[in-house]
C-alpha cells in the first residue's frame, strides 16, 4: 500500500521518555539531579511531553515530580507513567491509580495488555476482565482531570495473534477518554511494512481517536518503523535521546526528528531552529549517565560529519554536498577533516586553511607533510583525535617550530614505589630559556602527576598553564610482526575549560609515550598562548624568516 498521509508541514508529536523507560538500559543510570537537568534540556529543546518516571515504582521519581511540579517546563508538558488497575481491586482504591493522581502532572502514559496471550499468561485474568481494567483506569484519571496517553503493551505482536480483541483493548480505552492510543512494538520485532499496515487497520477502526507509536529496537529498525507510521498518519512517536533503553534499546529520537523535519517536511520540536541543539541534548544527556557518545551516531555523532579519505576530503572541498546530505550545523553538529595514511593533499589543504586562514599553493610542502604523516602512522600513530600532535608537524615543515623547554630529567613513581597511600609522585628537571627549572607533583593520578610537575617548572617563564588537565588517556599496545620490539601507541586529549586538544606518541615503554604526549599538549597550549600558527607565520614573513 501506497503511503497516503503526506507531511505539508503536519505536526508531530515528539513524546521523550528517557527518565523513565531509558533508564530501564544497561548502564544507563541516572540521580535526580541529572533526571532535572536532563528534562530542562529536553524543553529547551522543544519537546512535547517529557516522560518523568513511574511514581509507585521508587522514592527518587516521586521526588522528580515533586521538584518539577515546583518549577514546571515551560514548552512540555510531563508525564507520568503507570499501569491500569490491578485485579480484584476498585479502580479508585488501586494504589497504582492513586498515586498518578498524587504525581501532580498534566499528562499520563497509562500501560495496558494489548496481547490475549499476556492476559493469559502474565495477568492471569478473562478477557473481559482485562479489557475493564483498561476502560476504568482510563475514566478515572480523565475524571480527576489528567490527559490519559494509552500506551497499548505488546500492541503490534497482539494484533498479529488476534486482531480483533487488540482492537478491542484499544476501544475500551478510546472510550474511557483516552486522548491518544499509542501501539507498542514492545518486542521490537515488527518491520517497517508489518507496522505500515497495522497502523492502518486501528485507523480504519477506531477513526476518532488519534495513534501513536512506542518503538523498540530490536530488529535494528525502529526509526524506520516510526517513519513509516508516522507516515500513515500516526501523530506521536515515543521514544528516547540516543535509543537508550531495555535490551537493543528504544527508538532513537534524534534521528527520528531530523529525518521526519528535514527529510520529510513535518512540524517537529517548537521551530526549526530547535534541531540546532539536537548535538548539545545528546552529548549532555551521554554526560549525565557517564556514557560515550556514540561515535556514529546519524546526524549527531562525532564521526557524522568527518571525513576521511582523500578522494571525499577533495569532493567536499569543491562541493560539500558530494558526501554530505544535510548541513552539519543543521543539528548543531560540525564538518571535521581527518588527518591520517589513507588521506591525500587535500586533507593537508584543508587544515593548512583552517590553521593559516589560507590554501598553501607549495604543492612540495603539501607533500613532504603528507610523507611524514604516512611514515608516522606506519609506525603506529593515529592523528584522527591528535591535531595539536599535527600541527606541530606543519611547525617543523614551515621552519617555524622552537622548541620552549627541553626535558633534562623527568620520572613518574607509581604509589608502590612512594610511602604507603601517598599515590603517584612525578618530578621534572626542564631548561627553560637557558635557566634551569625543576617541578614536582603527587598525588592527582598517573596522568595527571606528571602535567602537575611540568605546569610547576613551567610557571615562571610561562604562567598560565594551571588551568590544563588530562579530559582522556588511552594506552594501546600495538600489534607486531614477529621479531618487531614491544611498542605502546597513548593518545592524550586536554582541556583547558575552553578548548579541548590532542597528541600522540608511540614508544617502546608506556612511560616515555605519557611524556612525550604531554609535552607536545603543553608546547601547544605555549604555542597558543603566544599566538597561534596563523600569528607565528605572519611575523616569520615580516622578520624575513621561513614562510612555507
């Protein structure tokens, strides 16, 4: 069947619940704190409801509800998620029922059994029965004023094993006053075509009232499942920020908006101008639980808008539409050239533009710059996170490279080898300026020790430098042809609060890999502070020194 619900500029309803059924993922976790921060950045957004949690279910959601009723969104409305009544019991008297009248929020999500097996088998109750829990809940809470969301459990997988009686759970529901019946893929295991034409059977049945969708991921097509529905007319799509969820996760709504606004032309968020912080919602909400984000993450990710091999660096630079299919600031991201072995001269002309602010038109610079890169990464570095690493490179090739101290002795002590609960000590000996400077730190961890005793000795002739500290580490033990020597490949990542920066180093022991990366972190943050490449190549050219 033809989808025949077209977008001209149709609303949308973007429905987030990662503080509730995000958390329920492995290692997603989250302190009320981070569940508040989270659902501001969420209105900020443009988001239209905000799913808080499940009051019955712990003392840190009814303490969100608490505090968010306090100091409500100004844009979404929150809701809160329950079950419909229990068994045997008044609805009015069903603690369940109670306290999402007592969670104070606008709106409701409210869970039935779809499926006649889940009746069956999990609720253990008739049919019948089933089918006035779901009716009565709904009128409850619509009475006490609440807008009522029926989330229809196992909603697809229960039309597929008897079609009439899922249709039924939703008419008990549509007639209790449920605002919205959303169909749950709870198993995750619908596709896109199954979907399609489910979500034109309850439309064809129940007409007056609207549906959404609660999709999960585990056939890995969960976004195309929501474009689909929303395609045949489906006003809402649940889901959450970066798919996080139970199992394989929920829908991801991050590409779920940028698809639907920018591809397909539907209304989403409160304007168009609200994608530009899909990039800044989802690294804070990666930040709170203490996750990375995901590097290919569609439309947000790190490597989203990075490219890499010479021929697509070459196309983007004439057109960027050759390898890109939407503007990365569309959604706050941004376009990054890699620099590595698989690159040609235009990757190296594209980040002398950045650093110089022009193209060099020296194709033999180009070249030697790319010849060491190649050598370099033959030998194990990887510049793709190290580009203060590479501009230290361009530094040598342009003669405009001075080395601002130099290590006369420099050791890291583990805490094994200090007094007992000391932790890590490190100590440098550096020629500064033909003075000699000594520094020492202890105590702040393997990495960030020996920074502390470098920043130390440093202070004098370059002040300033207090502020850096280590953001990442990795140490690589690289993999050897028979015969090679052991080698170790550390990455190092700074910040100063401000910027972030990276070097490289690969050396047969990890202890000179750490020093040599932190001491091509600090020559760039010197480098910096005195002006950066563009400053040192304009007063090399007018001292008559070499320009490149």
């Amino acid at each position: 069947m033809t989808d025949h619900v077209h977008a001209q500029g149709r609303r949308i309803e973007i429905y987030d619940t990662t503080l509730r059924d995000g958390t329920q993922g492995l290692g997603f976790n989250l302190a009320l704190e981070d569940k508040l921060a989270i659902a501001r950045e969420l209105d900020l957004l443009g988001v239209d409801y905000i799913e808080g949690g499940y009051p019955l279910s712990n003392p840190k959601d009814v303490a969100f509800f608490r505090e968010i009723s306090a100091n409500p969104p100004r844009n979404a409305k929150v809701s809160a998620f329950g079950m419909t009544r229990r068994k045997g019991i008044p609805v009015a008297e069903d603690p369940g029922m109670i306290a999402l009248v007592e969670a104070g929020v606008p709106a409701i999500a409210l869970v039935g059994k779809t499926s006649e097996f889940h009746v069956r088998e999990v609720l253990g109750v008739p049919s019948e029965e089933n089918l006035r829990m779901i009716g009565e809940s709904v009128a409850f809470l619509t009475g006490k004023g609440r807008e009522v969301i029926y989330d229809a459990e196992q909603f697809f997988d229960g039309f597929k094993l008897n079609a009439a009686y899922a249709i039924e759970t939703l008419r008990a529901a549509a007639k209790g006053g449920a605002r919205l019946l959303c169909l749950c893929d709870t198993n995750g295991g619908t596709l896109p075509d199954e979907v399609g034409e489910i979500v034109d059977a309850v439309a064809a049945a129940i007409p007056e009232t609207p549906v959404g969708v609660h999709l999960h991921n585990d056939s890995g097509v969960a976004v195309a499942n929501a474009i689909r529905a929303v395609q045949r007319g489906a006003i809402q799509v649940q889901g959450t920020i970066n798919g996080v969820g139970e199992r394989c996760g929920n829908v991801d709504l991050i590409p779920v908006i940028a698809n639907l606004s920018l591809k397909l032309g539907y209304e989403v968020l409160s304007g168009p101008e609200s994608l530009e912080r899909l990039v800044r919602v989802s690294r804070f909400v990666d930040e709170a639980a203490h996750l990375t984000p995901q590097v290919h993450q569609p439309y947000v990710g790190p490597a989203a808008f990075t490219h890499k091999g010479g021929m697509h660096v070459h196309a983007v630079m004439k057109n960027v539409t050759t390898y890109e299919h939407v503007p990365p600031e569309s959604v706050g991201n941004e376009r990054h050239m890699l620099i590595s072995e698989l690159s040609g001269t235009s990757n190296v002309q594209e980040k002398l533009i950045k650093m110089l602010g022009r193209k060099s038109d020296d194709r033999e610079l180009l070249k030697r710059i790319l010849g060491r890169v190649m050598d370099l990464e033959n030998e194990g570095y990887v510049f793709e996170t190290a580009e203060a690493s590479f501009e230290l490179i361009v530094r040598r090739h342009l003669g405009l490279y001075q080395a601002p101290f130099e290590i006369r002795r420099a050791s890291i002590l583990s805490e094994e080898q200090t007094e007992a609960g000391s932790g890590a000590r490190s100590e440098v000996e550096l020629l500064v300026a033909g003075r000699t400077r000594s520094g020492s730190a202890e105590g702040l961890g393997p990495i960030q020790t020996p920074l502390g005793a470098l920043v130390e000795a440093l202070r004098t002739e370059h002040p300033g430098l207090e502020a850096i500290r280590v953001a990442d580490f990795k140490a690589h033990y690289l993999h050897l042809r028979r015969g090679d020597r052991p080698r170790i490949r550390t990455t190092i990542v700074f910040t100063d609060g401000n910027r972030k920066w990276g070097t490289v180093a690969v050396s047969e022991d990890l202890e000179s890999a750490i020093w040599r990366c932190l001491v091509e972190g600090i020559e760039d943050a010197i480098f910096r502070t005195e002006g950066n490449l563009r400053d040192a190549m304009a007063k090399a050219a007018g001292g008559g020194g070499a320009a490149g």
